[in-house]
C-alpha cells in the first residue's frame, strides 16, 4: 500500500489505545497492587500497543513500518538501560565496599530526625544542581539516605519523595542537565535566559516543598528513634570498616559527573572503583561471603564480581540493617528494563500511526488565551509521559508541535520551553512505567504510587505554573510579526 493511501486517524482511533491502556493499568494495580510493576503492567502495555497497531493498520500502516518504528522507539531506550545496568552494579560494589554503610553511618551521626525530610530535600537539590542528574543523585546521595531514613524508624515513602523533589529540582535548574539542555533547544530558546525564566515557578514551588517536609518532621521526635540510631551505628561499625576514605568512590563519580562525564561509563567507573575498594578496605566482609571451598583470592573474585551482577546478601541481628544492605546487582535492574522496553514500545507505536499526533491535535482545539496554551502545554507533557513513558519524547513532541502556535499566538518561545520543563520533567518521575519513574522505583526501592503524596515539588510546581498563565504572571510576549523584543505581562 502506498504512503498517500495512509488515512488520518479519527479522535476515536486516537482514544481507544489510551483509554485501553488506563483500564488495564489500572486493573493491573488492583488485582496485583504494589507488584503490578512486575509482570501485569508489561502485558497491559504490550496489549495496548497490539491494538494501537491494529488500528495502525486500519488506516493503511504496514506492519513492517510499525515494526521499525517500535524498533527504533526501543533504541532511544537503550542508553537508560545501560545506565540502569551500570547503576545495579554500583550499589552493588558500593554495599560490599562500605562505600554506602559508611554514607548511612555519618548521615546517622549529623541529620536531626525533626528535620530529616527537609534535609534529605535539600542535600539531593545541591547534588543534583552540581552534576545536573537526577539519576546519578537519586541512586547515590539517595539511597544513601534512605538507609538514614531506615535507620532512624522513618517513613520510606516521605523520605523517597524527599529525594525525587530534591534531585528534580536541582536537575531543572543545572545547566549540566540534559533535560534543562534540550527544552530550550527544542524550543528555540537560550540556555541560561531559559534557566532564569524557570526560577519564577521552580522556587516557589521549592520554597512550599521544603516548608511541608519541615512541618512532615515535626514528628518524628523521641529517645526510641535515637536508640536505634545508636544501634545501627554499633551494627555497621561491627560489620564494616568505616571511614571517610570510603567515600572516594562517591567522590570519584561526583567529579566525573561535574566534568561532564557520559552517565554510563561515569558511573561504570564508579562500579569498578567501589569493586577495588571491598577488595582494599572490606577482605573480611568479602571473605565472610565467599564459598569455604574456594581459595582466598577465587572466594573474593567470585564476591565481587558477584555483587556486580546479582547485588549482596548481608546477615546481622538486625532485619532491618539486612533488608537495606542486601541489594544492587544488574540482575535486579532486570524488570525495570522489562518494563521501559514495553513502555517505549506502546509509546512508538502510537506516535508512528498517528494516534498521538491526533489526540493532541484535539487538546490544542479552541485553546484562545496563555493560561489554555500553557495548561494545554503542560497536560500534553504529562499525557505523553503516561503513554509514550519517555521524558524526552514528552519535551521533543509538544515542543515540536506546539512551538509554531506558541509564535502564532504572539507567546515568547521561553513560555513554552519552561512549560515543557514544568509539565515533562517533572511528572516523569510520578509515574511507575514512566522510564523515570521505573528508574527510581529501581533505585530507591519504594514504588511511585507510594511516593507520588510526598514528592511536593514534583507535583505543586506544574499546578503553579498553570496558575501564573491565568493569572498573567511573568509571561512573555512578542509582537506579531515575531518581533525579537519581548514584553511581559505581570499580574
């Protein structure tokens, strides 16, 4: 069949995939609850994207074309993957070589419970905003203080949400960010004037976040929560050598990350590092988990490279300490990967046939003032997170389509650079099959639907956002035809 024969999809087309997919999603968490995102949300998202690509060929799409369009949605995966990969093995060697016990030792010693949320918010903020990845701080910094937060008796869930909008929010202002890089080019905006336009919303809704997380610390108080600081800390002194020597791997990928590093093989160097380090700092540990029957230097090869691709397994008296140390490995990223594969194929699908350009198309219709097209803007990021569950794909997409209207409608193009930050970044996390959202879960352990109630951040800054268009907040325009100088109109 020949391309000119390809009809255009009807909103109908467009509805019936997406609407499939929010009933099987949502079927998936009923039935299976919490470990939905361990099988049934794959199936929901490859049933979806069977009968997108029936539709597909209804309105004369090949299946060869469609094959090659989820094939190259899949590619554009794949760097995550690998990251994700190199990150199973990081948490894995950085266990084993005390890398994070001796994080989670001091972070004990130094952070106040009262305002542990708060802090956790902040530090992630400085981090992320230094090396400009959410990822790399989420997986470091943050799981670091989610055994803090274990250790202390503390709420998994408030102190994940912590992290999510603390690493979010110094990834949205970095210009090392990739993210924070490619809306404005999207866009067609400058870099730093586009940062700078994203403070007006982004520190606000920071400001309103961390407030919350002090108010969420007020409770937890009390000589029970110091008891078992101080028992964590005997426990981990017993079972590790600590000292700050054994946060050079951490420093070493923080420094690499800064000097601009690719994440993959930044962090796969950090995997190493932590690797030599248990071998250096940890012999007894290593030996303690080694076969009796193999020599000393196979017993700790045969450790280490096992905590590379299937994580470690500690045994103290304390279940606790054993849950949150006994972890990592690349087999344990595995389902994540499942599930960004399925993802991104559902999400290709649709945009090769057309059914999301289509539905879009249909947001924008009667849209007439700023506050519609930014609101419009920012639902379209956060409707292309939920089906094509890539964060890149919701900024490339709207900013691709929307950027002619946005000249059309006389709106400076950092309206929707920002907006496309506001609605694209940061939902992707909130989101369990989202690739960000699998990730964290991944990393941090504690599932998006546990955390989405506590990532503040995440969720007031769009909502400000819409807020500041309807209001006429620092929104810029220029004159029709397109003039260069813009005006902003302040409420």
């Amino acid at each position: 069949m020949k391309k000119n024969s390809i009809k255009t999809p009807s909103l109908t087309d467009a509805l019936i995939p997406i609407i499939a997919l929010v009933i099987m999603m949502g079927s998936a968490v009923y039935l299976y609850g919490d470990s939905s995102s361990f099988g049934p949300n794959q199936i929901a998202l490859l049933l979806g994207a069977g009968l997108a690509a029936i539709i597909g060929m209804k309105n004369g799409h090949k299946w060869k074309d469609i094959e090659q369009g989820i094939v190259n949605g899949i590619s554009m995966s794949l760097g995550a993957c690998l990251i994700l990969l190199a990150v199973g093995a990081l948490i894995g060697t950085w266990m084993l070589a005390g890398t994070v016990p001796t994080l989670i030792y001091y972070g004990l010693d130094l952070l106040n419970p009262s305002f542990f949320y708060a802090a956790t918010c902040l530090i992630c903020a400085v981090v992320a905003m230094s090396i400009g990845s959410s990822w790399t701080t989420a997986a470091t910094v943050g799981v670091a203080l989610l055994g803090v937060s274990s250790g202390m008796g503390m709420s998994a869930a408030i102190t994940a949400g912590a992290v999510v909008s603390g690493s979010y929010f110094g990834d949205k202002i970095s210009p090392l960010s990739e993210t924070t890089n490619l809306a404005p080019a999207v866009a067609g905006t400058d870099l730093f004037e586009h940062i700078r336009y994203m403070l007006w919303t982004t520190i606000p809704s920071f400001v309103i976040a961390v407030i919350l997380f002090v108010f969420l610390g007020f409770s937890e108080t009390g000589m029970e929560k110091v008891e078992r600081i101080e028992q964590m800390q005997v426990l981990l002194s017993e079972s590790f050598e600590l000292g700050w020597h054994m946060l050079v791997p951490l420093i070493l990928l923080l420094t690499l990350a800064v000097r601009k590093m690719p994440a993959f093989p930044a962090v796969s160097i950090g995997a190493l590092v932590g690797a030599l380090w248990a071998v250096l700092f940890q012999q007894d540990v290593v030996l303690s988990m080694a076969n009796p029957d193999d020599s000393a230097a196979i017993g700790v090869l045969k450790t280490v490279w096992t905590s590379m691709y299937d994580g470690v397994s500690f045994s103290t008296p304390d279940e606790n300490l054993n849950s949150l140390l006994s972890r990592g490995g690349m087999s344990s990223m595995l389902n994540t990967i499942w599930l960004i594969i399925c993802a991104m194929s559902f999400g290709a699908v649709l945009e090769k046939v057309g059914l999301l350009k289509r539905a879009v198309s249909t947001i924008l219709h009667g849209a007439k003032s700023a506050g519609d097209m930014i609101s419009r803007t920012i639902l379209t990021c956060l409707g292309s997170n939920l089906v094509t569950a890539d964060q890149y794909i919701s900024i490339v997409m709207p900013g691709r389509m929307y950027k002619e209207e946005y000249e059309k409608r006389g709106l400076h193009q950092l309206n929707l650079s920002r907006s496309l930050e506001d609605g694209a970044t940061l939902t992707s996390p909130l989101i369990p099959w989202n690739t960000c959202g699998a990730y964290m879960h991944g990393v941090l352990g504690v599932n998006p639907f546990d955390y989405i109630f506590y990532t503040f951040f995440n969720v007031i800054n769009p909502f400000l956002a819409v807020i500041y268009a309807y209001v006429g907040i620092k929104i810029l325009r220029i004159e029709p035809p397109f003039e260069t100088d813009a005006k902003e109109s302040d409420a």
